[in-house]
C-alpha cells in the first residue's frame, strides 16, 4: 500500500506541475480538465496529506488553486489538525500567486457557497497583507468587491467602500490613483497616470489611437508588459516600448526570444544570448559548474509548437533548459531533434528521433543524461524506449549516469507526463528554473521510492514554505 500511495503521489505531482488545463499539441482543453479534475477528487479522498503538502512543491498556479479550493470546500472531511496545517499552507502559497489568481479563486470559493470562518480568515489576511490595496481597487475591482462581500469585511480605507460600490459618490477622492482614474473617465491626460491594464480600456473608452497610447503609456509599463506589447509596439511604428532583458526569468525570456522572426533574433544575437545565459546563470544559483559532463537531447519537432493557448511553450521550456544545463554543466553538449546547432535559430519543425538522439548522448559518455521532450518517440516509433531499457539493464545497470526525462507536455489520457521509459524517471517540467529541484525530485520517482521518503521529502518542503512565510 505504500508503495502504491508514492506513485499515486508522484503521478499527481507530475500532473500538477504540466497541466494547466488549457489545450495542447495532442489534446484538447476538456479533456484535460476532467483528467485533471480526476487527480484531484481523487488524492483529495485518499491521500488528504499529501495532497494538501503539495502546495509547497513546484505546482503550477492553476492546479495550486484547484488544491486550495477543494481543500477549502471539503473541510468537513479533514480533522482539526489537518485543517490547521491546510490553512498555513493555503495562505503562504496564496501569497506566492498571481493577484488575478487569488481573486478568481475567491470567486469561485463564493460561487460554492464556502465561507466558513477559516476560509474568511484566510480572505481577510491576504486582502490586509496587499501593498496597495488602492492599486488593487483599480486593477482588480470586480475581485475586491466579490472577496469583501463574501468574507463580510471593510475595506481598508475610508474611500475605498464609496469608490468600490458607489464610485461616482464623491466629488474627488483624497488618495491620488483613486482621482486619477475618476479623472479618467473624462481628461485624456489622466489615463496616462493610470497602470497599463486600467489605462487601455479607457484608452478605448476616448477612442485614442493604438500609436498614440503605447507611446504616452510607455514610461508606466512594467518589464513584462513591455516583453509582451514590444513585438506588437514595433508593427505599430512605436520605438518608446523596449524591454529591458536584464533581470527577466529564465524560461519566459526564452518564450520572448521564440517570438522574435529568426531574422531578427539572428540580428539580436549577442543581445539576445548574453540574456539568456545571465538569467541562466540566475537560475542555477551556486549549483553552476557542478553538475559535471552533461548531455541533453531537446525536442524541437513540431509537436514543440503548442497550441494556441500554450503557443511554442514545449520549445520555450527546452530552450531555458539548453541554456541552463549548459549554466550547470562542467562539460556540456546539446542534441536537438532536428539536428540544429544554433540554439539561438531553434524553430519547431519535423519528427522526433528521439532514439537517434539519445545514441548520440551516450556516446558522449556523460554524467547526466537529459531529455527535454514530449514524450511522443515517432522516428521510429519506440526507439528511445528501447535504447534506454538495453542501456540500463545491459550497459550501465549500476546507474553510474544519472538521467531524467523532462516532459513539458500533460498527457491527459496517461494522467500525467508521458514516459518515455520505465528504466528512466519522468518528472514534468513548467519552468526550467525548476529544473535543479526537479530533478532532486526524480530520484523519488525511479521506482525504488517508499512513501516514508517520500513523506521526508514534503515535510521537508512543507517547513520551508511555511518558514518563508
């Protein structure tokens, strides 16, 4: 049985950290959401702990929501000390999400009826831990009156109640954002005072051109939202939107330089590479250098496009990948699927010799062994499969090279990431900043794992997270 609970917990955990409930390459968005809907109803019945502990592992957002809202409307099922331990870690991941996350999930809290005293309680702190709650007001109205009418609580200022649920009450308001965005419902001049996702809609609202607003917004866009609009900014003939590369994340720099025609990231080049290696080297931390001889096969086959929803993600994932096994590498070498050298140029295209790919690796005698795919071997088909089953149990069975497989990609129909083989441990990636911990991680999904390990493994996770707090 506890064998059985550890691959239960280590399937959901690779679940949770690549499914996001949104189409991909081979699968369609409702399907995911009932697989995904499966894993949680499940694990919430069976394996309440564990499931409630991996909120402080590297879940993606989406699936630590949906922890925190079926944790939250099924506490009848938990005994007090499981709620006590819940509620910690509900409200130290809750301070790790995004704003709009956390408000969408207190309006679904709502839509389920859910408002107990914790659940409350747990609305009440994060709403008084926010460090505007002026800025929230404006950027997230619709959320902020929902979470105050459910947990029965006033806002935290004065003006606040008038401008949330009678906003045209008042003649003028004393805090500024408060006034600049009454202001701008009827000067032109005001909605440039306003933050970028407020100031576009009223930008609408006076009919200003798109040229005209991206050049007067410009010095109030945040990093990312100047990644995101500069592309667009640049067809617009706008050259006041530039992003400033320094500082950006690993993988999301990676999914910017995707974006880019491989024109232009070729004439990037030294701009565009000496980014992705400084936020490499960010990322791995004092980990760089110590990883010894390194060998990656990374996909970029078509199916590394995405879908429209999750546009080039996989090859976006593989790419931060390249550029940080190469930040912890003390020898490094990288196999694309196409056969490509110029990581820089990378493009999805063509089929998936994942097995070719992997001979190549070996040959290269490494330490470590990589493989940042989907999963889907198709040139032929089962080569990688059983390339790695002769070499482990004939060539190397004492598992002196250390080798993981690192799948972008949920396979809804799987339940979760798709194996490439059972001699070699898949763990599902979201962000390659993750990698380094992942891949501590994969050591407990070989096979070999009891759940008192595994256990060892969340509690100690569990007490970080809530150190943090």
């Amino acid at each position: 049985m506890d064998r059985l609970a550890a691959e239960d917990m280590l399937l959901f955990v690779n679940a949770a950290i690549t499914a996001t409930g949104q189409r991909e390459f081979r699968g369609d968005a409702a399907g995911q959401r009932l697989s995904l809907d499966f894993l949680h109803e499940y694990m919430a019945v069976n394996y309440r702990d564990l499931y409630a502990a991996a909120l402080a592992l590297d879940v993606n957002d989406h699936n630590a929501a949906l922890i925190a809202l079926r944790l939250l409307t099924t506490a009848g099922d938990a005994s007090d000390g499981q709620r006590r331990v819940e509620g910690r870690l509900i409200a130290a991941r809750l301070r790790a999400l995004p704003p709009q996350r956390v408000y969408r999930l207190f309006r679904d809290l709502r839509r389920a009826r859910v408002n107990n005293r914790r659940t409350r309680a747990l609305i009440r702190d994060w709403l008084a831990a926010r460090p505007d709650s002026a800025l929230d007001a404006v950027k997230y109205r619709a959320g902020v009156k929902v979470a105050l009418r459910h947990a029965h609580l006033a806002p935290a200022r004065d003006e606040l109640g008038p401008f949330l649920f009678a906003p045209f009450s008042r003649p003028r308001y004393a805090t500024p954002l408060l006034e600049t965005w009454r202001r701008a419902h009827y000067e032109k001049a005001a909605v440039y005072e306003l933050p970028y996702t407020v100031a576009e809609g009223f930008a609408a609202r006076h009919r200003i051109g798109r040229t005209a607003f991206l050049e007067r917004i410009a010095p109030r866009l945040t990093r990312l939202e100047r990644l995101r609009l500069q592309g667009a900014a640049r067809r617009d003939g706008v050259d006041a939107v530039v992003a400033d590369l320094g500082g950006m994340p690993l993988t999301r720099l990676a999914g910017y330089v995707l974006s880019l025609p491989v024109a232009d990231r070729a004439a990037r080049r030294a701009e565009l590479t000496s980014a992705l290696r400084a936020a490499a080297r960010r990322a791995c931390g004092p980990d760089a250098g110590r990883w010894g001889r390194v060998a990656a096969v990374l996909d970029d086959s078509f199916s590394a496009s995405g879908s429209a929803q999750k546009r080039r993600r996989p090859l976006a994932v593989a790419l931060a990948c390249h550029h940080l096994l190469e930040a912890l590498a003390g020898e490094y070498v990288a196999l694309w699927t196409s056969g490509r050298t110029d990581a820089l140029l990378v493009r999805p295209y063509g089929m998936t010799p994942l097995g070719d790919r992997v001979l190549d690796a070996l040959e290269h005698e490494p330490q470590r062994l990589v493989v940042v795919s989907d999963g889907w071997d198709n040139a032929p088909p089962g080569l990688a499969a059983e390339v790695l089953r002769v070499w482990r149990t004939r060539l190397d069975p004492d598992r002196r090279v250390s080798a993981v497989h690192l799948n972008p990609v949920y396979d809804a129909d799987a339940f979760t990431a798709r194996r490439l083989a059972p001699e070699v441990p898949t763990v599902g990636v979201r962000r390659a900043e993750d990698v380094p911990a992942l891949v501590r991680f994969a050591r407990l999904a070989e096979g070999t794992t009891g759940l008192a390990e595994l256990r060892a493994h969340l509690a100690g996770r569990v007490d970080r997270l809530l150190e943090e707090r």
